[in-house]
C-alpha cells in the first residue's frame, strides 16, 4: 500500500522522493560517464594526464563498464525480490556507487587498476539501485491507475535534470588543466552522496513501507500462494521478450552517445564559438536538455492520439524511436561528408547537435513507454526482476556498442571498407566513421522493417 503523505501535482508526494533521490544518483552517473572515455584515452605524458588508451581499446573498455553497469540490474532485481527488498537495495547500491567515484577520484591518473576496482564498485550498486527505485515508482500507484505514465514522465524529468546538470559541471571541472580529471570524479561522488542522504532522511516519510519486504514474501502473503505463473502472466512476460531484440537495437544505436560520439566531439567537431571552446563532454548534456525540452510534447502527443483513437501502442513507438535515431546517425554522416572538404576540416557543432535531438526524440518514443509497460506487465512477485530485464536491453546493447564504435578505428584498414568510403568522396582517415554511422543507420532502418512486420 502506497503510504498515506497525500499528494503534490496529483501525484504520491512518495514520487518526488524517488524523483531527488534519482536525479542525484544520475547526476552522478552521467557526471563521471561523461569523462570515462576522454580519461581514458587522454596522454599520460600532458598537462591533464589521462590512461592514454588508443580509441578502440577505450571504446572497448566503455562498451564493458557500461554493458556490465546495466546487466547488474539483473541480479539487483533478483536480490531485492527475493532476499533484500527493494528501500535497502537502494541503500546499498547508492552507497557502493559512492564508494566507487571516490575511488576513480583517488585512482587518477595513477593506477588504471585501481580505477577499474572503483567501476566495479559503480557496477555492483548501479544493479541493486537502478532496477528498484524504477519498480517502487510503479508501487506508488494501484494497477490501471491512469497517472502512472504520468508519474514515470515525471521521474523521467528527474533522471535528465541529473543528467543534464551533470556532464557541465564535472567536465568543467575535468576537462580544465587547473583542476583535472578526478575533481570530476569526485564531484560525481558528492551527487552520488546527497542521493543516499535524501533518502535515508525522507524515505520512511513519504515512502511508508512500500519496498520494504521482498516481493517474493509479499506476494505469498497477498495472493496467500506460491501458485506458478498464470496464462496472462506467461503472455505477457512474451511480450517483454520479443520486445527485447528491438529495444536492444535502439539501445545500441542511441548508446555511441557517451562513446564513440564523444570522440567524435573530441576530435572530429570544430568546438569554437569565437575564443571559447566548448569542453567536449558538454554535449553529454543535450540528451538530457532535449528530453527536458521535449518530453512534455510526447507526453501530450501520446495522450492525442489515444484520444484520437489512433493506433500508437508500444511496438508503434518502438518502431518511430528507430527510424527517428537512424535520422540522427544521417546527421553525423553529413557531419562526416563536411570533414572532408580540405584537410583539415572539422565538423561544425550542428551535426552532433542534430544527432543528439533525434536521438532524444527516439529514446522519448522508447524508453520512458517502456518503463512504464515493463511495471504493467510484471507479475507482482517479479516486479523487480521484470525491471532488470529492462535494463539488460541497454545492457546487452552497450557491450555491443563498444565492438561497433570501437570497428571505426580499424575499419580504415579494410581495403574493401576503404574503396567504399572513397567512391563517395571519405579519405581513408575517416573510413571507419562513415562506416559505422552509415552502418548502424542502416541497421535500425532494417530492424524497423522487420517490427512492422
Ligand atoms: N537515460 C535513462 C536513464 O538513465 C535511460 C537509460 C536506459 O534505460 N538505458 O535512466
């Protein structure tokens, strides 16, 4: 039962909660996600000294953090539902992810070791704490309760503030000679901080006991059975399954973001506007700025066209957020195509723009109806676990996404590759870029074809 503290915007004031205690833990995510790929393949021999990476390999190692950030959530899912619920997996999870930033604060640039020991502690609790504070904002609201697509728009809102405040603070702070990669860090491990402190503070208040006990106890005792899995139930967790390769394929697409898409803004975007130069990892943040611009359309637009009785269920959704990321990739193909025009062009800052709005209006058309769908499909005593299925799509996706970008620095080696890309005017230099965006463009518009199918 959703505690009795009353509401605030028509919503449980519990929402709000989850809300702060979200946009903290993302702002710290993203925060130190927007240095990861630039730490790492930043010269050790510079003023700012990094690990000094070539592209592929940080590309590959990004592509493993990542994929793993998201494939604990798997078993932070199980943890919660069957042994620790889902308020002290929260606990726990938030404070071994702060744990970890304080660690790549100490660890850099000295010891690479020690900085994959302070990702692995960003790993584990990222997997108790992501799965289950989404699954406790489905908790807020009785089933067919119509405001819960509301109330995931909203905690969608906190998650990109977070996100969006993040990257321009710790790659100010990162990116600068005078201060350097770790204050970064450590300005993500303060967010990741401020996350557990609220919640520790106000949970019991507005939260009440909702995920205190297990699912799996609470299931027993609200249905007064251990009874398998119904017919509907089954059909349902179907759908999450055949959903899973698609969704996975946007992911895919939309997670060169944070990879091969900074490297892009790091050394292939012309960042001056007059004297100043724009720090690579602030394009991190217009994901975020776009999904706070623009989330209150889509929201308004599903509600539309459902009034309209316009057919726009999930899979629809899934289907446009495809082709519209496949838009966003022909962008930074232009974007590759203007690079050539003498030898030393850049692209100019429009095209990574561009990608970063379509991308956005793709994740909007996906992640936050999924998010939603996931919490109404799910059989109350794998709630948790249902949720973690959720996230092992960007997951499986990530890891993935780190072989495919990290094909542009090796593609140039390709002699096939490299006839390609010169019979449309791309120098050899630039033949893995045009391949993969082209490719994974390619790719999306197929899998596409294939869901309307
Ligand atoms: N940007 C969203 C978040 O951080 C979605 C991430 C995801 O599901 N892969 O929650």
């Amino acid at each position: 039962q959703p505690p009795a503290s009353g509401t605030l915007f028509g919503h449980p004031k519990g929402l709000f909660l989850l809300f702060s205690t979200e946009m903290w833990e993302r702002f710290s995510y993203y925060g130190m996600r927007a240095l990861l790929i630039l730490t790492l393949v930043a010269a050790t021999e510079s003023t700012n000294p990094g690990f000094g990476m070539s592209n592929g390999d940080a590309l590959l190692t990004y592509g493993y953090y990542t994929g793993l950030v998201y494939a604990t959530t798997l078993f932070g899912g199980l943890i919660a539902d069957n042994w620790l619920g889902q308020r002290r997996s929260i606990i726990i999870g938030g404070i071994l992810m702060a744990i970890g930033q304080f660690t790549l604060f100490a660890a850099t640039p000295h010891s690479l070791d020690l900085f994959y020991v302070g990702l692995g502690f960003i790993i584990c609790g990222n997997g108790l704490f992501k799965p289950n504070i989404s699954a406790i904002v489905g908790d807020l609201y009785q089933p067919g309760d119509a405001r819960r697509d509301g109330g995931f728009s909203i905690f969608y809102m906190g998650i990109n503030i977070g996100g969006f405040l993040a990257p321009l603070i710790t790659s100010s702070l990162g990116e600068s000679d005078a201060f350097g990669w770790r204050y970064g860090y450590l300005a993500a491990g303060v967010g990741m901080t401020l996350s557990v402190v609220i919640q520790l503070l106000f949970a019991q208040k507005y939260l009440g006991d909702l995920g205190r006990v297990p699912g799996r106890i609470l299931s027993h005792t609200e249905a007064g059975t251990a009874a398998p899995l119904t017919k509907v139930e089954f059909d349902r967790l179907r759908v999450v399954l055949f959903l899973f390769i698609f969704v996975t394929m946007f992911w895919l697409a939309f997670e060169q973001a944070g990879g091969l898409m900074s490297l892009f803004a790091l050394s292939h975007t012309d960042r001056f506007i007059g004297t100043f130069e724009v720090p690579a990892g602030w394009f991190q943040s217009l994901n975020s700025l776009f999904i706070i611009i623009f989330a209150p359309f889509f929201a308004w637009l599903w509600v539309t066209l459902s009034s309209r009785k316009i057919q726009a269920d999930a899979p629809i959704k899934i289907l446009f957020g495809m082709l519209l990321t496949a838009i966003g990739f022909g962008f930074l193909i232009m974007g590759v195509f203007e690079m050539q025009t003498s030898p030393g062009s850049k692209a100019s800052m429009l095209w990574l723009t561009l990608a970063f709005l379509f991308h956005t209006f793709g994740e909007l058309c996906i992640s936050p109806v999924g998010l939603s769908l996931m919490t109404k499909l799910a059989p109350v005593k794998l709630a948790s676990l249902v949720m973690g299925i959720w996230f092992l799509m960007p997951a499986v996706a990530q890891y993935l996404a780190g072989f495919v970008g990290a094909y542009s620095d090796s593609a140039g080696d390709n002699p096939a590759m490299v006839e390609f890309a010169a019979s449309l005017g791309v120098r050899q230099a630039d033949a893995g870029l045009l391949v993969v965006f082209g490719g994974i463009a390619v790719a999306l518009v197929v899998f596409a074809a294939a869901l309307w199918l």
